[in-house]
C-alpha cells in the first residue's frame, strides 16, 4: 500500500525508522490508552497512517507536538474547508498549531475553491473566510495576479520538464489493438460483472463501490490475469479480515477494548480501495 510504500522509501532513501500505523498496530504495541501508546511509538519511529485513522484519533493526535506533519495525496482533502468534510475538519482541528507540508502530483481543475481548502488546514486565516475568498478571487480574473502572489510564499509548483534531469521517465506511445474475447473470457466478464453488481458484500468498499468497479473492470480489460491477480489479492484480505475480526473479539472479551472501537468497516474500506488503485 502507499503507506508501506513510504515506509521503504524513507529507510532506503534515509535509513529513517517508521511504523505504519493501525488498529492491530496499536493493539501489539499497547502501553496503556491510545495516546500513551502513540507517545511510545513516536519516541523512535516516524508514524504513518492513513487519513480515515487519523481522524478517529483526532484528540490524541491533538496531544502529541509533531515537528512535522506530511499529508501526501493532499488533494483528496480539497473541501476541507467544508462543514460537511467529516475528514477534513477532523484533520484540520487535530494538526491545528502544527507544521504541516501537504503533497500532491494531482492538479487543482475544478474549482479555485480546492486551493482554499487546501489552505485552511495550512492556516485558516490565510484568505479570511470562504466567502471572501470567493468573492475576490472566484470568476474575478484581474485579481488572479495578487492570487499568484499571494500563495506563492506557501506554494511550490515542480513540473515534470523540471525533473528530467533526475527521473528518466518512460516514453509512452498507445497503440489500438481491437480483439474479440474468447468465450472463457467473455465467462470471466460476465462472472466478474454479476460479482460488482451483487448489492451487499464485504469484499466492496461500500462507500467506494462506485470507482472500485471502475478499478476491476480497467483490470480485466487488461487482461485475465491481471484480474484473476486482484480478485486473489481481495480474497486473501478477506480471510485477514476475518482472522483479525476473531483476534479482535477474543481481544474485547478479555477486557481490551479501547482499541476496538477504531477498526471499523470505513478504514478496511480505505485499505481496499488503496489496494486496488495500485494494481
């Protein structure tokens, strides 16, 4: 995932220590309640977790002073200046006070309003309210310039022509191939299709079933394997889902349940869908 991802890169690129953090993490490493246990963790590691956990531990990631918070994939939180961005706003009140670098390869293309919700988990108070900020800047292009100047002390744009020098990047050239599927491959469509439409299963994130089907369907354009590799991959979560489902029962059973409450069905959505997307 691009959590072990990060973890690799910073020992490999840095030899610098991280946990990647979860529930069952916080369940091994306990020392006590939550925030004690995020307290010994941080003592010798770089923590890493995934925005859906994080923002169940809004008030103990409060408590704890980070030198630095990265948020990769920063676009993600774009409306985070949205009463309704459950996420967003946990995040914001959580780092508030907090330095913070926010990463993104994802451009802003939809609205002007993304860039300042991407500023508010910088600071807040850096174009006043939203209304503002609309007011001023959205449908209003002779302001764009003081736009350009202003977040130009908080920003920095790298291109891909700016990099040449140290990523060799792979020319790409597409090609067309029309091609009739065989009738075993039409079988593994239809089989595959009559799988993405089933209403109720624990193998779909709920809340993503949309672009999860998107995602399988690209796969199995691509080729059976690629597909039949995935749904293995789905399958095998599964089963670590079901044995970590059990390990935490037996866990609340015996009277460890703090920890419980923070495995729930939208972060094992969150882990599948970051699973799928980097197929």
């Amino acid at each position: 995932s691009l959590r072990k991802q990060w973890a690799q890169e910073l020992y490999e690129k840095f030899a610098v220590p991280t946990k990647v953090v979860d529930a069952a993490v916080l369940r091994q490493e306990a020392v006590g309640n939550v925030l004690q246990t995020l307290e010994y963790i941080t003592r010798s590691n770089i923590v890493i977790m995934s925005y859906h956990f994080a923002t169940r531990l809004e008030e103990e990631l409060r408590g704890i002073p980070w030198d630095l918070v990265v948020l990769d994939e920063a676009h993600k939180l774009r409306n985070a200046h949205r009463p309704s961005n459950r996420i967003g706003q946990a995040l914001r009140r959580a780092l508030e006070g907090r330095k913070k670098l926010l990463l993104t390869a994802t451009p802003l293309q939809n609205s002007l309003m993304e860039l300042y919700g991407l500023s508010t988990l910088i600071d807040e108070h850096l174009f006043g309210d939203d209304k503002a900020f609309r007011k001023q800047f959205v449908n209003n292009d002779a302001n764009l310039p003081e736009l350009r100047e202003r977040i130009k002390h908080f920003t920095h744009r790298t291109l891909r022509k700016d990099v040449l020098e140290y990523v060799q990047y792979t020319q790409r050239k597409a090609l067309t191939q029309p091609f009739e599927p065989t009738d075993d491959e039409q079988a593994v469509y239809d089989a595959v299709s009559a799988f993405l439409q089933r209403e109720h299963s624990f193998a779909l994130p709920k809340s993503q079933r949309h672009l999860t089907g998107l995602i399988l369907r690209k796969l199995l354009a691509s080729s059976t394997p690629a597909i039949m590799g995935t749904l293995s991959s789905i399958y095998q979560r599964l089963e670590q889902q079901l044995k970590e489902m059990h390990e935490n029962l037996v866990s609340v059973s015996n009277g460890s349940s703090w920890w419980y409450t923070l495995a729930d069905e939208e972060d094992l959505e969150s882990d599948t869908l970051e699973a799928l997307e980097e197929q």
